[in-house]
C-alpha cells in the first residue's frame, strides 16, 4: 500500500494537472489570407489538447461566405455548434479566393465541406454575439485573438447595456477580458523601413484609431514582422494533408497563393500561439507602452510603465521554434467524423 501510495503521488509529481484551458474569442477577417483559416485550424487541434476553449469565433469581413467558411472550418474540425457572429457595416466586401470553396459540391449534389450557416446574413450581429460571449463567461477569465480588422471591437467598445448585460461595451471588457493578443501594425523595421502600413491596421483605420484610444485591458501586438519571418513551408502542404480527399486547409491555401511553390507568411498564427501559450518561450515581449495609430494607418509605439499595450519580439531560434509548432498543429489530423 505504501508502495503504491508513492508511486501514485511520484507520477502526480512528474505529470501535474494542466492548466485550466484558455477561453478565447477568436475574431477575424476570414478569407482576406488563407493564415486566417490556419489559425482557426490550430486552434481546433489545441482544443483537444485541452489547451484552449473556443467560445465563438466573429468576423469582421464584410461578406457572407465569410461566415459559412468558418462553421464549414468548425465542423470539419469536428465543433459545429460554435457560435459565429458576422460584421455589420464593414469593409472588404469582395468574396476573397478561398471562401468560395465552402460552395463547392461532389458529383451527388452533397457539399464537399459541410456547414450550417450558408450566409453570414444569417449570422448573428457580431457585437451581439461579443457582448452575450463575455457576459456569460466569469471575470478576468476570457482572452481575445483579433487576427482582422479593428471594425468588431471598436463597435464593442461604443455598445450599450442590453439585455446580456447592464454594461456598456468598456466596462463589459474591462471586467470580463484577461487579454487581448492581435495581429496588426508593425513596430520593427521591415525591408529596411520602419513605417510599414499594415493590412489590418489601414483597411479601417478610424476603427483602429478609436480601439487604441480606448480598450481598457491588457494588449498584446504581433506586429507584421512576426508573422513575415515564421513562413508556413509548402513541403508540409503538399505532403502533410493528404489523409483525406478534400482538405479545407490545403485546398484554401492553394487556392489562395499568388504563386506555387509558396512558404505563406503565419502572421495569424502567431496572434494565437501568444494567447494560448504565453508562457512557452516562443516570443519576448517589449517594455510596457502605448500604440498610437495615426491617419495614414501608421502604428507608433511610446513607452510608458503605466501602458496598457507590448509588441512581440521574436528571435532566429525562436521563429524555427515557432514555425515547427505551426506546421505540427495545423496538419495534425482532427478528430472528426470526416477523416475516420
């Protein structure tokens, strides 16, 4: 007895509980880069690692098929239920190359990759849905990955109290959200220039200017620097997905490069590595500060101990670090009734 006593409290040592899994809002511009889809994809694979709870997933690109690759991406990672919440007045309406693919069918008429939600028109209201996910959640408990536009949670900011909570949108976030890790701006230099205009930032800056004005909770930035330096390799594309016929990742990356071979940038990616792995030594983190985002779509960061915001900052050992923790988590194979 005493034996076993030991050895039962030997291998609670050496293997504790982990973690309480990190319960993330994912909000994105799904269909504008195909990094979009592949961080939803990782965040799947770490879910059922027990790393991560995804509680709804939003889009700030203002198409409706934007929406339906999203649940068409949730259901083919085996989650169909997570609640999808569509922009309202935002930019980018264009379909973008991929989102088509949720349209497509086999020879019988079944859809290749299915889905509930057909349209984002059929979505609910993004901020509604931001505004019941917190609420529901305990204080300080809930991180966000914005990996799109600023759109989303600069109208959460201006929302009011309703009937998920007597909040308005600031004191719902400050009570609510733990953090908030985003892919936007840039803060080092980039092809030898240190004021790089970058996507997200410049494609609703008005959205972005109030959002660095106002957010009241800790803010963690991957600047366009991060994510250009951890390319995805296009070997693990071409050999890594074939254990289906029809893989939404691989196809929506094929269908979205502009050349082949491609090694396509994880700026996406990296927003979500920091949120659910903060801890793992694979980013560094500036001093304390605040961004500023001027008219042009400029990101300005000013140090101050009393600064909500830091940038990531990522070395050579690192970013092979990080980009073979991409490559094994994307491809890994889910647990869906697709692939069994």
């Amino acid at each position: 007895m005493k034996l076993t006593l030991y050895i039962i409290s030997l291998s609670a040592l050496l293997f504790p509980a982990s973690a309480e899994p990190v319960k993330l809002i994912f909000d994105t511009d799904m269909g504008n880069d195909i990094d979009d889809a592949m961080a939803l994809a990782m965040i799947h694979q770490m879910e059922r690692r027990g790393a991560v709870k995804l509680l709804a997933v939003t889009s700030t690109k203002d198409h409706p098929l934007s929406a339906a690759y999203i649940d068409a991406v949730n259901t083919f990672y085996g989650s169909p239920d997570i609640p999808v919440g569509a922009v309202r007045d935002g930019v980018t309406p264009e379909k973008g190359k991929y989102n088509g693919l949720v349209e497509n069918k086999t020879e019988d008429g079944k859809p290749i990759y299915p889905h509930d939600l057909k349209s984002g028109v059929d979505a609910p209201n993004a901020v509604d849905l931001l505004r019941k996910t917190l609420a529901a959640q305990p204080d300080g408990s809930v991180s966000i990955a914005q990996v799109g536009f600023f759109t989303n949670l600069a109208q959460l900011l201006e929302s009011k109290a309703d009937s998920h909570s007597p909040l308005d949108g600031p004191s719902l976030i400050k009570k609510k959200v733990k953090e908030l890790v985003i892919m936007a701006g840039a803060f080092q230099t980039i092809r030898h220039g240190t004021q790089h205009l970058e996507y997200n930032v410049k494609k609703d800056v008005p959205s972005a200017q109030a959002f660095a004005d106002k957010w009241p909770s800790s803010v963690i930035w991957s600047g366009f620097e991060i994510g250009i330096a951890a390319t995805y390799p296009w070997k693990s594309i071409m050999e890594d997905y074939n254990y289906v016929d029809h893989h939404i990742i691989k196809e929506g990356y094929l269908a979205y490069v502009p050349e082949k071979p491609h090694d396509r940038p994880t700026w996406d990616l990296t927003a979500v590595l920091y949120a659910v792995f903060p801890d793992r030594g694979y980013f560094d983190l500036s001093p304390k500060g605040n961004v500023k985002v001027n008219d042009e779509g400029r990101t300005d960061f000013f140090v101050s101990e009393k600064g909500n915001d830091r940038y990531l900052i990522m070395d050579e050992v690192q970013t092979a670090r990080a980009r073979e923790a991409f490559v094994q988590l994307v491809s890994e194979p889910p647990a869906s009734p697709l692939t069994k």
